[in-house]
C-alpha cells in the first residue's frame, strides 16, 4: 500500500456481481462524482473480464482487472472495497490486511466462525485498517430514528423483525438476519445474554430475546417465509415510541411519538435511490472519511464479530466452527 495521496484517494472494488451493482458501486460512482478532488475509481476487479468492463463502462473506474494481485501491484491503491461471495471473503480478506491494504469486506465476512476469528487476529497482529459493510448502521432512518430516541431518554426496549418471501436458505440467518442482529448491538448497546425459540416447520423461523448490558431488552423475530418483505426496529423509552421501517422494505417511514403525540413522520424523497436508502452510500463516506483522516473506519471486524458470533450459532444450517 502505498502513502494516501495528497490529492485523491484511490480506491478498487474486486467482485463485480448483483449484490455491487446494486449497492457498492453505484455508491463509490456518486461520491466520485460528488467529490472528484477527493476520490478517484483506480480499479474494478472480477474473474469475469466482461464484467469488470461493464462496472468500468458503468460506474466510471478507470482499469479494468480480472487479477487482484496484478491489480494491487500495478495500481497505487489506498483501499479496497470486496464484494465476494461468503465463501471466498475470509481468505481475501486476510491476504489484503497482510498487505497491509485497507479494506472493506462484506458481512458475515466468513464461511464459519473459525474463518472470521482468522479476519480478525489478522487485523489485530498486522494493525490494517478494516471496515465492515454492515449497512443497517448507515441506514439514514435508522440513523435518525436512533438520534431522536436518545435525545428522549434511555432505552427500555427495543424490538426488530426481517421478513422475508420463500428465503429457504438454510444459513438465512448467518448470511442475512445479521442485519438486524448487528443493528440491535448499533441501536442498544453491548449483548450480554440471549435466548431463542425455533418453529419447527421448515425453514425454521425464530424469535429472540437479548438482554443488554444497560438492562435494556430486545426481541427479534425471523420469519424467512411469511410471505412479505419489510424490516423494522423500534424503540421503547419512559414517554416515547420510535417505529422504523428501513433497509430493503418497500415503504420505508420513521415515525416517532413523544407523549401520545405523533411528533415526525418521515418518508425518504421518492428520488433518493436505493443504495443512499439503506445505508451504502454513508459507507463509503465513512470509509473514505477514515482513509483521509488516518483514522480506523467504523464497524471493524472485531467490532462485528459478536453479531457475527450469535448469527452463526443461531442459525440451524451453520456450524459454529
């Protein structure tokens, strides 16, 4: 890695599929455009050539590579955003940070708990500045709602749901509900017990009580095939209510009461696009903000393996080692 330049930022994507062009690189591509004495999109990377043209035709980077290491060596890089399927993220990610390569990997950022425990000892012993892409954190409503929450008054309660139409997966949970385990730990605070109860149809749905170390409490409910799609975190204090429907719901709203008196009621602009919706563009911001400031970004992976640690032993298709 080379010193950040005094100029721009450099920055590489590598994963050129569905879950990028949705989110990461349009993303990269507007705060590019919005900030282009600050960042520049040195690379893409994928295996598939005629992808990574496309991202580069697409989204404005200005290289194209189908090898990270080639990619690494011939481009003055100052980070990498990874897209990869879960499988591979581990192994990558720890070949960047010992190249002492910033990085920002995607959530559960391994295969296995063992895997992620690897991520994170790497990122201990080499010091590498590491982000994980845990968007429920960056979601603006979430954001908002959360603010307005603590300026009330403390959490007694808060209460989150994902649900899903024909998710069969078996590793829903370690793979996707994450998110709204993440964001619990970002809206509440440390986890110090939890308990679940599993339906035992198939695939098998979940509800979850976590205990916070403020005394708090929280519930989750993961119903993969209920039929619907919505995601939504509320939150309970002494004389206030916060009601979210954020992430991928199709009608996203924050409303907040304060004393029986509904006191916001918010719809995100019909222009805004998805990936600044849910949080991806925040990200990036974040990410960028970090590199330029010399700082560590925020959520690191160790910072995200307790979220990780309870997806993986809540979910019934996933080892825990």
């Amino acid at each position: 890695m080379t010193t950040v330049s005094e100029n721009r930022i450099r920055l590489a994507l590598i994963g050129a599929g569905n879950h990028s062009r949705g989110n990461h690189a349009p993303a990269m591509a507007q705060y590019a455009r919005e900030h282009p004495d600050q960042v520049e999109l040195a690379a893409v990377c994928d295996l598939q050539r005629q992808k990574a043209e496309s991202f580069a035709e697409t989204f404005g980077f200005r290289a194209v590579y189908t090898d990270y290491l080639k990619m690494i060596e011939k481009e003055r890089l100052d980070g990498c955003v990874c897209v990869m399927p879960i499988e591979l993220t581990a192994s990558l990610a720890i070949d960047l940070m010992e190249r002492n390569m910033p990085v920002t990997v995607e959530k559960p950022m391994g295969d296995s708990l063992k895997e992620i425990q690897e991520i994170v000892k790497t990122a201990e012993e080499t010091g590498t500045p590491n982000m994980v892409s845990v968007n429920r954190r960056f979601d603006p409503l979430i954001r908002r709602g959360l603010q307005w929450a603590e300026a009330q008054g403390a959490l007694r309660y808060v209460r989150a749901s994902i649900l899903r139409h024909n998710r069969r997966e078996p590793t829903f949970v370690s793979g996707t509900a994450i998110h709204p385990i993440d964001a619990l730990r970002s809206i509440g605070g440390e986890i110090i017990d939890y308990q679940a109860w599993m339906n035992e149809g198939e695939p098998h749905w979940l509800h979850i009580v976590f205990a916070y170390s403020s005394k708090a409490i929280a519930s989750l409910d993961v119903l993969p095939t209920d039929g619907s799609v919505e995601e939504r975190y509320e939150m309970f204090g002494d004389g206030f209510r916060v009601d979210v429907c954020a992430g991928t719901n199709p009608r996203p709203r924050l409303r907040c009461w304060k004393d029986d008196d509904l006191v916001v009621d918010e719809h995100p602009p019909e222009e805004q696009p998805p990936f600044v919706r849910v949080g991806a563009y925040a990200e990036i911001e974040e990410f960028v903000a970090a590199l330029t400031e010399g700082r560590a970004p925020w959520p690191s992976v160790a910072e995200v393996y307790p979220s990780a640690e309870i997806a993986f032993r809540l979910d019934p298709g996933k080892p825990e080692s």
